[in-house]
C-alpha cells in the first residue's frame, strides 16, 4: 500500500459561479510595424553607418515581444535596403540553459527562423571582455557582435519585477544583460543589477560598434505602440529608456481587484515577464518584504508557456500549481537562471516548485479551501499577467465590476467547467 492510500483526500471548497469581464485598455497601436520600422530605420543615419556587404548583428530577445517577427524583419530589410547583410543573435543572458542551441530554439519557438525575418541565426556564448565598468561588474559582449560590422539593439521598454525606479527593462538592460550574455548577465546582477546596468552599457556603447538602438513600447494587448530609433550614445539610450518607461506605464494593465481569495493564473513563463509572472501585478511582496498590495491570499499556477524551454522561475511566488507544470519545468534550466540573476541581499523564492496538484480542479479548489474564503469568495482567473484584457471573476466581484466602467461583463455567471481530467476546458 503507498502512504498516500492511507491519507485523507485533500481539503477542497469548489470554485463560485465565474462570469468573463472584458477590460477595457488604450488600444492604440502601430499597424504596419515591420514597414514602420524599416522607415524610421531609413530616415535615420543608419545608410551613412553601413557600407556595402557590412555584416549587421540585430539582437533578439527572449520575451517574445508584440511584433516580435515583424519586428526583426523591418530591421533586417533596412540593413538591406542600405548594403548590409543582417544576421540576428540571440541576446538573452542566461537564458536556454546558457547554451547558444537553446537560445537559438527560444527563437524558433517564438517564430524567429531565417525565413520568417529575412536573416539566419548566429549563436555564441562566447564574449568578448571590454573592460571593468565603475561598479566592479566586468562589461561582456557577444563575441559575433563584436567581429560584425555593427549591431542594432532591437529591446521593449517595461516595466521590470526587480525595478520600481525610472530604469526598467529597455535598450541599456539588452545591453548589459542581453548581450553580455550569461557571464555579462551574472557580473551585473551580482555587483548590484540597476547600477551596473548604468556602468556597463557605458562600457558597451563607448567601445563595441553599435549603431542604434530600436526601443518598442506595447500596449496592453500585446501591440507596439510606439517605436523609436536611438542614436548609439549612453545619454541617448539612457533618456530612451527612461521616457519611454513612463509611457510603457501608461500601458500596463493591471487586476481590478485589490483583494482576492484565489487568483488563478493559467500559464507562467519567461515569455510574459522575467519573473515568469510580473511581481508589479500580482504583488511585489510575493518576492521581496515589499506591504501586501495587491494582498491576493493564495495563487494557482496551471501551466508553462512553451518557449522558454522549460525555465519556470517565477513559480516559487504561487502557493499550488499541477502536475502539468511540473512535468514542464526543467530545474537544470530554470537554476542556471536563478543562479546568474544571485544579487546582494537577493534571494531564491522564485525557484522553487510549490505544493502540486494532480489536476486543474484539484488545484484551485485545495488553494481555494486552504485560503479561508468564507461564505463569499473572491476568485479571479487571467490567462497570465501580460494579458489582462479578459478575466474570469467569482460572481461575488459582480457589483465591483459594475461600478468599473472600464469592465464590461461579457458573460454571465456560470458553473466551472472541467474535461474529464479535472482541466479546464
């Protein structure tokens, strides 16, 4: 007999009637972004940059940005249509197991193949050492992006878990940790991320051959908003940064709610937020001894988003999550990650895997029970916290929704479905 034959079943209080809740949030976007970048790359200075057969490094990410595709190919047509011959690099710090076969499958899995942008696909781990910056962090930079001609650094302004000052995730932060790859990535963090993010971008930018940088803004629905072309020069890059943060804030979309019982988060992952879901959503105490704003009781992880090669960091800040998740989430890479963002006075709640359930039910209904509802639970279900525009809400959160004119109830309460594994449908 195993042990578990001999223990009561789980605790569970079944979810409420839930209703979908259409959010309503600043729509505007650009349209045609890889013929809006490719001529804003144009009306630039970059054809006086690149000579005829100049090999050009573009950077690509791994947060999957809106447009991501597009993206790329408008910058690798503007090389073209100047004389050069673009190639694009993984620029993702330690991200893949820190290995360039796994940076390289990032980008396949978010779409980026030679045929899609138009450029194949260069991958190193290699750097090459440009100097000690001002806060002892030494300045790394992929070593095919210094042997090209040059490098446009293409990077999404946001906002950053680990960030509630005027600097976040933009071009200086590509650079430092994106193309610094995991040894860049690792003296960074490890000698105080924000400042070195500062002192080693100096380094970058004074001595590799980078051309400009493209710095996007979404909106809330995932769409650039905003695109803008950089001059290569650290106040240039700085100011980017920092004025196009305070618009990303204008976008970011949040939870109405600032209380729950139960937030159900359907998928976690690397994709959505360096954090595998964003603190500045679901509360930054979740990671930090920051006060309990938003104070959601207990959260319910359900799955893994698919690109990040089984890098789950980030569900260490829920209380349950499925067996699905775990059978997806791959520790070697996940710690790899974990062990390169080590900070001073920095610790490792995001790594570890939380109680887990056998099924989608199981799980919300334990982490339901276990949260202490009372006779009128609280229960918010999102796809994940960079996708906000439709929710699942309990119907005791109705009269709240009403009262929001930016919420809109799309369908009327009703029993959880689930498939006859416990999951959702």
């Amino acid at each position: 007999m195993k042990s578990s034959d001999a223990v009561m079943p789980f605790p569970r209080q079944p979810l409420p009637s839930m209703a979908l809740v259409r959010q309503d949030l600043p729509a505007d976007h650009i349209d045609d972004v890889a013929g809006d970048v490719a001529a804003k790359l144009m009306a630039s200075d970059l054809p006086r940059k690149i000579r005829h057969g100049d090999q050009i490094a573009i950077t690509a990410g791994s947060r999957g940005i809106g447009g991501f595709v597009e993206l790329l190919s408008g910058v690798a047509e503007a090389v073209k249509l100047c004389g050069g011959r673009p190639f694009i690099i993984p620029a993702m710090g330690s991200h893949g197991g820190a290995t360039p076969k796994g940076q390289t499958e990032i980008l396949r899995r978010l779409g980026v193949i030679e045929e899609a942008v138009g450029a194949p696909i260069h991958a190193t781990m290699d750097t090459q050492v440009l100097g000690v910056s001002g806060t002892g962090a030494v300045a790394h930079l992929d070593r095919l992006a210094f042997e090209a001609d040059g490098t446009i650094v293409l990077g999404r302004t946001k906002t950053h878990p680990e960030s509630v000052g005027e600097l976040a995730s933009g071009l200086l932060k590509m650079c430092t940790i994106g193309l610094g790859k995991q040894a860049g990535a690792h003296e960074a963090h490890s000698h105080g991320l924000w400042e070195s993010v500062r002192a080693v971008a100096t380094l970058q930018l004074a001595r590799a051959r980078i051309l400009c940088g493209v710095a996007v803004v979404e909106n809330g629905y995932r769409q650039p908003c905003v695109i803008e072309v950089v001059p290569p020069a650290y106040e240039a890059f700085l100011d980017a940064d920092v004025r196009l943060l305070r618009v990303a804030k204008r976008h970011l979309a949040r939870i109405p709610f600032d209380n729950l019982d139960l937030l159900i988060v359907d998928e976690l992952g690397k994709t959505i937020s360096g954090a595998g879901m964003d603190p500045n959503i679901i509360g930054l105490w979740r990671n930090s001894d920051a006060p309990h704003r938003p104070d959601y009781k207990r959260i319910v992880v359900l799955s893994l988003t698919h690109p990040p090669l089984g890098n789950g960091l980030g569900i260490g800040m829920a209380d349950f999550t499925t067996r699905r998740f775990a059978e997806a989430y791959d520790p070697a890479v996940s710690y790899v990650n974990l062990l390169t963002a080590s900070e001073p006075g920095g610790n490792t709640r995001e790594g570890p895997i939380p109680l887990v359930l056998e099924s989608d039910r199981e799980a919300v209904e334990v982490g339901l029970f276990s949260s202490l509802p009372g006779a009128a639970p609280r229960v918010c279900r999102i796809q994940n916290t960079g996708r906000l525009d439709e929710i699942w809400v309990s119907d005791t959160l109705l009269d709240e929704v009403r009262q929001n004119p930016r919420l809109h109830v799309m369908a009327s309460p009703a029993p959880v479905a689930y498939d006859a594994n416990g999951n959702f449908f």
